[in-house]
C-alpha cells in the first residue's frame, strides 16, 4: 500500500454547527444535504447543492428538555424523519425539503425511533413509498408518506421481537423485481442479534409469512449498545454489508441476482462472510469497541475515541488513522458518530460543536496490490489501472508456477509480462530449465499477445516455434519402440503442429520453414504447408510419386477461388497430365471433362503418351471419351484434335466409330461453318494405311472425287459403289460415267452362263432409273454375244426413242401454231384505234385532252398533234397529257425510278431541240442535235416506263393504298384550310379557301 498519499481527508464543514440551540445530538446526510439534531429539538438543515441553511424548531408547546434522539435522510435529500425525546416523552416528526413545518407522526406517538429502512428503489421526491421504521422497544413499522397529503397514508405494525425484547437498532431494506412480482429482502440489528426477512409480495404479507416460520437470525457473543448496520450502494444496489457488532465488524457480500436455498426455506443473499475482530486493531493493547461505523467500497471507518482507524475491507489492515480537531468545548465528549451520504460519496463525523467533511480519493488505486499480496490474482487483475500493474500480477503467478515446477503454466503468465521483465530473461529461464515444451508454450502465447504491427518478431517466434515442433516430435518417434504404430501423444502433437502451421502461414517465411521441415523429413507436414502456401507443385509432384493420382487431382480441382489460381491449374494440369493419366486413366479424364477451361491441344502429348501403351481389348479407351467429349459437347473446332481423334478410330477394329465420326456435320455449330475439320488428306492416308477401305470411299466422296470413290467402292461393296454414284446429282455425265464404271465392273464379275449374264445386266440397267440404256453396257459384252440375247431390250430401248421422238414432234407443232398467234396478234394491234371524246377530261390536271400545245411547252420530241398537247390514252378509258403523265408517274413512283424517268425525259429534251420564250417576249428554237432514230430509241424506253400500265388501274395504284393521305410536307398547309358552312356552298362547285 501506498502510504503516501492518503486516501482519506478530514476537513472542518461547520464549526458552530447548533448556532445557539444547544449541542450537536446526532446528524444524517443524503444526495448533498445534511440534516443534524440538536439538544434544544431543533433540526438544522443545509443544503450545499443550494447553498441554504435553516432551522427547523420540534420542541414547539413541549415543557422540560427536549433532544434529538435520531434523525433521519433519504438517499435523495427530500424526506426526514426525526424523534425527539423528552419528559414528555418521545414524538417522531415527518419534515419534507419543500415544507416549512414539520409534521408529527401520530402513531408513533411514544414510540423511540432507532432505524429506518429507505425504499431506495421506488421512493420519490413528492412520496415515500413503504419504509421500515425500527423502534426501542423491537417494533418494526410499515410507514408512507405523500407530500401532497402533509400527512402519514399509513402506519402499521410487520413485526415485534416476542423471544429475546431488544431494541433495533441498525434497518437496511433492498428490494428486486422477478417475473412472479417483488422480492423484498430485509436486514435489522439489535445490540446481539442480525435477522433476515425476505420474501415475495408486499411487505405485509412478507412479514406475515413469519408467524409460521422462524425469523433467521445471526446471534454473536457480547452486547453492543452502539450497534449499526450499513449497507455500500453502489449504481443503486446494495453491493456488501457491514455490521457493528459486539464480537467485531460481521461482514459480507450481497447478491440478490442468485438464491441460496436455506434449510428453513429462506433464501440467503449473503456471500462470503467474514468478521473481523476488534482484536486485529489493537496490537498489544485492550480492544476498545468502536463507537461508530461508516463503509465505503474497500474501507471500513471505525470511531474509536476522537479518531477513526481506516481499515481495508479486503486485507483487515489500518491503513490509516483520522484525526479531528476537538475544540475544548467538545473535548469532554469528543466525537460523537459518523455517518455517510452514499449519493454524493461522503463522509461526515460530528462532535457537540462541529461538523467535519471525511473525503474519499481514490480508494481504489492500491486494490490490486492488496489483493495481489492475498494471492487473488483475479481481483488484483479486475483492479489493475494500467498494464504495468497488471505485469506485476502476471510475474507473480508466473513465478509461482514456476517455483512450484508447473512449466506450462509458468509460460502462459510469463508471455503475458511486457514490460518487467524481458523476452530474452523469460526464454533463458525455460532454457536453463531445459523446459522445451514450455519454451514452446510460451512462445505460442507470446504470438497471441503480439500486435500485428509486430511482423518482425512474429516471424522469429514463429519459425523457432516450427523448430521446437519439429524437434519434439523427433524425440517421440525415438522415443517411440513400436514401429508403425505412434502413441497418441504423437498424434496429439501432429495434429497440434499442423494446426499451428495453418494458424501462421501468412507469417511465417515460406522458403524458410519449408528448408525445415525438408531438413527434419517431415514429408508429410512439408506437403501440408505447402498446400497452405499455394505451391501445389510441391504438393501434386509428391502424390504422384505416391502412385495416388486421385489426391493429386483433388488438389489441381481445389484452385477455383480467383482467376490467377484457374490459370495457374491449368498450366499445371498440362505440365502434369502425361504422369497422371498413365496413373489413373479414368479419374485423370473425369477431371479434365469436368474444367471447361482447358485447351484440349495442350493435351495431346499426355494423351499420345496414353494410346501408345497396350490396352485389353474390351477396355473402354478413356482418350477417345475424352476427344468425344470435346467434339461433341464442347463443339471443338481445333482440326489437332479431329485428327487424334480420327487416327484413334482407324485403329480400332470396329469402323463403325470411325464411319460415324466421317459422316457427322459439324457445321450445325455455327452458321456457314465447314462440315469438319479434321484434315481430309491425313484422314485418307491414315485409312489407307489401316486399309479402312469404307472410310477411304466416304473420304474420296467427300472430296469429290467421285470416280476413285467408286473404283474403290467396287472393290468392296457394288451396292457402296452404287450409292456413292448416286450421290452425284448436279453433273449428269459424271454420274452416267460412274454407272458405266459399275456397270463395266457387274458384266465383268459375273461367272454364270452367258444368258444368265445378261439376264443380270439387263436388271441392273433398270437399277440406273433410265440413265443407262442398253447400246451404253454392248461394249462391255463380248464380240461374240449373239443379238437374239439382247432383243427384249433392244426393243425396249427403240420403244423409248420412238416416245421421245413424237412427244418431241408435239412440242414442235405447239410452237408453230404459237408463232402464227404472235403474229395476228401483231398486225392487229397496228389497227387498234380509241375514240376521243371532245370534252375528254386528263385524269390528272382535269382539263380537257384536246388542249393547245402551247399551254404545256412540249418539246418536239413528241409526235405533232398540230395544236393539241401529246396525251396517251390506256385501254381501260382513262387519258392523259403527256406531261401530267410524267408528273404523276413520277410523284408517286420509288425514288430510283423517277430518276430515271427524268433522266430519259432530259435526254430527249436535248435531242430533239425546244422553244423558249425570251424575257422580251420573242420565241427562241433550240436546234436538235441528234437524229430521228436515236429521238424514237429515247421515246420508247420512255414510254416502256411511263405507259406500260395505266396508272389508276395498275399496281402503282395498289401501292398509293399504303401511301398517307395527306404527306408530312402537306400538313402544314392542311391545318390552314378553312371549311365554309354547307348553306354556302355553291351547288355547281366546292371551294376551298386557303
């Protein structure tokens, strides 16, 4: 303990504290106000939060001396409870802050006041709730008190000691809440005993429950008049208890949160329980009873005399001493008594005369070291202020691990010192020790109390700590007889050492612990780490030469958390494959099939490595299902791959694989892609080579060489042959040059007699659809075959000739009489006439057909009318001007067509010359410059264009129904017309104003 500086002070508050009324009798404090009795019945009240100060007269109309026996305060400044005693006897008065007056309590008339129980819980500034009054004669009281009322709402009698009558002296009351309602629990002392009530309800009830059972009560040797209970309030709940008893200081904890089961049914809230004997403060001498008690958190205050003896709660030893300057008035006498304001933390002591102010400062600072002396290193840690005290609580227990050879123990209190003592001292003492699995304890825990700020050392610590691993589980295996089988404490370690690897891996230095763990032999742990650490090399190179090529697959699987650890896979999965599918064929290719990241070219030495090795017969070739699976499923384009996969088909026996890879169209893969992609030459010559003599056809066909397809074909199948030539459909003579072949090769083959020959060739002509007739195969026959063999189908043949012949007799007379047709038609159409009516109306401009030229400015490309305008008149009726015609066809035309109808209309404006009128009003005639013949070539492709077809009758009329009413260049113009009344309307006309 610190005895420099003082954790108690005593200063002088009031010197005259009774200001005229007589003596200091007795004095209560709370929240800031303190409230003391006089000899004369005068209370005097001040109040240091508001700075006033007044007094307060009971002995009103009373005869004789009146004192103050006790007075009273609750925690919060507002309620007072006073008893004056006199001749007349004894009155309690109720005093609020805001009255004026006091108020006597009327049932407790006669009644000596000793205790009260402050509801500290509920009560309020304007009500009392339910207190507990103790009085001299072992009465306890129910009491509340409104403020509005000026008056006492009840009083009524809970209890009264019937076995041994003594006064009460010392009530503390703590109440709690639960889910069945309120527990109450209720502390009184007398001069000998302490009694406990408790229970669930109101007070009343819980009171009343003791008339069927007995009150507990703690009784201790000797008698003290001066007895006092005091309960420690700490954020509004009791915290611990002290009693002033006859035998010593009976003190405790109290825990209201927990319920201890008595054996009469009560539940006991008290824990650790202690009494301190008077003995303990007198070395030497008699002990004298203190007269007075105050308690804070860690201290006791004693009276004893005129100064009081601070003694720590925890350690039971004075650690100071309080002394007061008595004046000589009050020397007589001396202090009187001590009492505390637990709202604001104060201590109060008084004589007759004055009052004195006891301040605490800092009680707690020391508390560590005290407990640390009584080896409670919890408490001592709980009150440790800063981290070089808690050094010192940690070196304490770790010396005394050590002392008593608990290594283990010792390493994790030591990693906790940082600044008393430091690395290098802790790691020697385990090293002089030779303590290896403490030194390794230690370091462990030095890693968990590093910052990571600490890189530097978390890297020393933990490559040594690797080491002290590595050599423990050395010294097992020698020490370990049996071979094959280690004991758990083996495993055990393994298994922790493993744990501690993946735990530091981003610590420790890879090159570093990996050099280690190769020096020690420890294959296995190497691989861990590094599989930890990302080198999978490392880790795949070992299970291959394990022969376990599964584990070895699962590690290339497990990288697919970002893109960098995918690229790396694959790479890996290249530089891998050869040993790994030679190991596990099966597993090897179910990996691959399962990425769909890898390049399959990539693979194609692995796999050539895999089919150059024998395989049984009924084997399923796992490179096949793989290159199937690309071509397939992957719609793999990379010709490398088509052609292993080619190559490996034409060793089979089987060609049927081979036929169907040949014939599948992979241009369904994407639109306007090849058929395959495979290399057609290789293909041929790897077939030849295997003599696949069906797939050698298919790949001739396909490279349409047709006439070696079929050569071929015929030498193993006709029918084959037949198919390819049928195959051939767009060229005519190829195909019938094809047939010649098979048929040449049919008459050739066939060994039976000479009719029976023909007989079969003539079946095989009717085979060709036609193609072939019976003079193509004659010279294929012998010169000596006789006609009469051949006459069926001769006859047959001059049959078809003679069909063809008047059928083409038929298409000839059509024709002719086709040609006389065109040509009446044609001198018909040279008589065609239409009548013009004289007021004929042009369908586009409205005005009459027959129209001077002059009103239209014709060129003289047209032919001269005299004075009319050229027009042209349709078969349907409808007429037009020329012009108006151009116009129309080329409004409503495509844009590429009216082009081309102004540029022919251009052309024979140039050709055949014009008459302009000057601005003088004379006529002007541009000369042609083009002849006649060239003027009507114009004319007519212009005609061609604009006449072909009249344009109300014809499809440009069809199309003008899609066309709008009404352009978008028009609308303008439109939503300026005005529509007049009907009423004025011309009858003859319409007009529209614009």
């Amino acid at each position: 303990m610190d005895l420099g500086s003082k954790v108690f002070t005593v200063d002088l508050l009031e010197q005259h504290a009774a200001k005229g009324h007589g003596v200091v009798t007795c004095m209560a404090a709370g929240n800031d106000v303190t409230m003391w009795g006089t000899s004369k019945g005068w209370i005097i009240r001040h109040d240091f939060g508001l700075g006033d100060s007044y007094g307060i007269d009971l002995s009103g109309g009373r005869t004789g001396d009146q004192s103050i026996h006790r007075v009273f305060v609750d925690p919060g400044g507002s309620h007072c409870i006073a008893t004056i005693v006199g001749d007349g006897g004894a009155d309690t008065f109720y005093i609020h802050a805001k009255w004026s007056k006091p108020r006597v309590l009327s049932k407790l008339k006669g009644l000596v006041v000793n205790a009260v129980a402050w509801n500290r819980q509920h009560i309020a500034e304007a009500s009392t709730k339910e207190i507990i009054i103790g009085t001299d004669n072992g009465q306890l009281h129910e009491m509340a008190v409104d403020e509005k009322d000026k008056r006492e709402k009840y009083i009524k009698l809970l209890y009264e000691l019937t076995e041994l009558p003594e006064a009460f002296m010392g009530l503390q009351m703590e109440i709690a809440s639960i889910s069945t309602g309120i527990r109450y629990y209720v502390m009184a002392v007398t001069p000998r005993r302490l009694y406990s009530f408790t229970g669930i309800g109101s007070l009343e009830s819980v009171f009343l429950s003791y008339q069927d059972r007995a009150v507990r009560f703690m009784e201790l040797p000797g008698e003290n008049l001066n007895s006092e209970l005091h309960f420690f309030i700490k954020q509004k709940r009791a915290v611990h208890f002290a009693w002033l008893s006859g035998a010593g200081i009976y003190h405790g904890n109290l825990n209201f949160g927990a319920s201890h089961s008595s054996q009469d049914g009560d539940e006991n809230f008290v824990e650790n329980k202690a009494l301190l004997d008077y003995s303990k403060l007198f070395d030497g001498v008699e002990a004298i009873k203190p007269s007075s008690l105050a308690i804070s958190e860690f201290h006791f205050l004693l009276l004893v005399g005129n100064k009081v003896k601070v003694v720590n709660r925890i350690s039971e030893q004075i650690i100071e001493e309080l002394h007061f300057d008595v004046t000589s008035e009050s020397s007589s006498k001396g202090i009187l008594g001590l009492c505390s304001d637990a709202s604001a933390g104060l201590f109060y002591a008084y004589d007759q005369n004055s009052i004195f102010q006891v301040s605490v400062i800092d009680e707690g600072r020391d508390m560590w070291k005290v407990y640390l002396d009584m080896k409670e290193y919890a408490a001592a840690l709980a009150n440790c202020r800063d981290a070089l005290q808690r050094d010192q609580v940690y070196l304490a227990q770790a010396e005394v691990a050590f002392t008593t050879k608990d290594f283990l123990r010792a390493a994790s209190f030591f990693a906790k010192v940082n600044y008393v003592l430091s690395f290098e001292e802790i790691t020697l003492k385990f090293i002089s020790a030779n303590k290896q699995d403490a030194l390794r304890t230690f370091l462990l825990w030095k890693l968990d109390s590093l910052s990571k700020d600490d890189k530097c050392q978390i890297t020393m610590i933990s490559t040594w700590t690797t080491e002290l691993y590595l050599d423990k589980i050395n010294r097992l295996l020698l020490e370990d007889d049996t071979s094959g089988d280690h004991n758990s404490e083996y495993r055990s370690l393994i298994k922790e050492f493993r744990a501690f690897l993946s735990d530091s891996k981003d610590v420790l230095d890879e090159a570093t612990t990996l050099k280690l763990l190769e020096s020690y032999g420890r294959v296995d742990e190497l691989v861990f780490f590094a599989s930890l650490k990302g080198q999978f090399e490392i880790v795949i190179h070992h299970y291959i030469q394990q022969g376990e090529a599964k584990k070895a697959l699962e590690v290339l699987e497990k990288p697919g958390v970002s893109t960098l650890l995918q690229a790396l896979s694959g790479i890996m999965q290249y530089k891998f494959a050869p040993d790994l599918i030679m190991l596990d064929a099966y597993e090897t290719v179910e990996s691959w099939m399962i990425r769909k990241d890898l390049n399959p070219r990539k693979l194609i030495p692995a796999m050539m490595r895999y089919s150059s090795e024998p395989h049984a017969k009924n084997e399923t070739h796992q490179v096949i299902r793989y290159l199937e699976h690309c071509v397939h499923s992957l719609n793999n384009e990379d010709p490398g791959v088509h052609n292993l996969l080619l190559s490996l088909y034409a060793k089979q026996e089987d060609d049927s694989a081979l036929l169907r890879f040949l014939q599948s169209k992979f241009s369904k893969v994407r639109e306007n892609g090849p058929e395959f992609f495979y290399d057609p030459k290789y293909a041929l010559r790897l077939c030849l080579k295997e003599k696949k003599m069906r797939a050698c056809v298919h790949i001739y066909s396909m490279m349409c060489m047709h006439e070696e397809a079929v050569a071929l074909a015929l030498q193993v199948d006709p029918e084959l042959a037949m198919a390819e030539a049928d195959k051939v459909e767009d060229d005519e003579e190829l195909r019938k040059k094809l047939w010649l072949m098979i048929a040449k090769h049919v008459v050739e083959q066939e060994k039976g007699t000479k009719r029976e020959n023909i007989r079969k060739a003539i079946a095989f002509l009717k085979e060709t659809d036609g193609l072939l007739k019976i003079e193509d195969i004659l010279p294929f026959f012998p010169d000596f075959a006789l006609i009469d063999d051949f006459r069926e189908a001769i006859c047959s043949s001059l049959e078809d000739y003679n069909k063809q012949i008047e059928l083409l007799k038929e298409e000839m007379n059509d024709a002719t009489r086709g040609a006389d047709n065109i040509r009446n038609d044609i001198g018909a159409l040279a008589q065609r006439y239409a009548i013009i009516e004289r007021d004929e109306e042009c369908g586009v401009c409205r005005r009459r057909i027959l129209n001077s030229a002059a009103d239209f400015g014709i060129s003289r490309g047209y032919a001269s009318l005299g004075p009319m305008a050229p027009f042209y008149v349709f078969p349907c009726g409808h007429a037009f001007h020329a012009q108006c015609l151009i116009a129309h066809i080329t409004r409503c035309t495509d844009p590429e067509q009216a082009e081309h109808i102004l540029d022919l209309q251009k052309q024979l404006t140039l050709m055949t010359g014009e008459t302009r009128r000057d601005s003088d009003g004379s006529l002007t005639v541009q000369e042609p410059i083009a002849s006649m013949n060239q003027v009507d070539k114009i004319r007519f492709q212009l005609d061609d264009v604009i006449a072909s077809e009249c344009p109300f009758c014809g499809e440009l009329m069809i199309r003008e129904i899609a066309l709008p009413f009404v352009l978008p260049e028009e609308e303008q113009e439109v939503d300026s017309w005005e529509i007049k009344p009907l009423h004025s309307i011309n009858q003859k006309s319409i007009s529209l104003s614009v």
